[in-house]
C-alpha cells in the first residue's frame, strides 16, 4: 500500500513537471512572437515618435471620412425622400440605393 501511494506520489510530480515545461514552452512561444512582431513593427516605423504622428494622420484620415460618409447618408436621405415625396416606390428606390425597403422607410422615418 506504501508502494502504491509512493507510485502515485511520484506519477504526480512527473505530471506536475510536464505541465510547468508545457507551460514555460507555451509562455517562450508567445514571448518570441511577440518580439517578432516588435521587430517588424520597428521595421516599419522606426521610432515611437513617427508610430505616433502616423496614428494621428490615420486618426485624422478617418475622421475626415466619417464627415465625408455622413454627408453623403444625408444627401442620400434627402433624395430619397424627395423621391418618394414625388411617388416613387420603396421597391425602386431600394433597388436603386440596394438598401431594403425595410431599411429605407425606418431611415425616413428617423430622419
């Protein structure tokens, strides 16, 4: 009985073992492909101080985009209900802007 335990005592350990190198081996994985993509990162932008000013111009980018879409949403709207003011169908004018019907007449009536 003494032996059995020692035999269970010991398989543990060995368990315990091979989940720490699992473990150290899974942790050595992530850190080198987090230094790999650092690497290729400092390729590509040099410094911080440039990464910086070129997330800025990004940020910058993408808000003048986010004015450009909603003005063209609102001129969009507007002729859409324009359209339909003059009698034009949901059906054509969802065909026309390859939005639903559904979407159309919610759109109008948030508008």
């Amino acid at each position: 009985m003494v032996r059995g335990r020692l035999q269970m005592k010991r398989e543990a350990a060995r368990a315990r073992e091979l989940a720490a190198l699992e473990q150290a081996e899974l942790e050595r994985r992530v850190a080198e492909e987090r230094a790999a993509v650092d690497r290729r990162l400092k390729r590509k932008w040099g410094n911080s101080t440039s990464a910086l000013n070129h997330l800025s111009g990004l940020s910058r980018e993408l808000e003048k985009l986010h004015q450009q879409e909603a003005r063209i949403l609102r001129e969009r709207d507007e002729l859409v209900q324009w359209l339909r003011d003059g009698g034009q169908s949901w059906a054509l004018l969802s065909t026309r802007t390859k939005l639903s019907r559904q979407a159309l007449m919610k759109r109008m009536r948030s508008a």
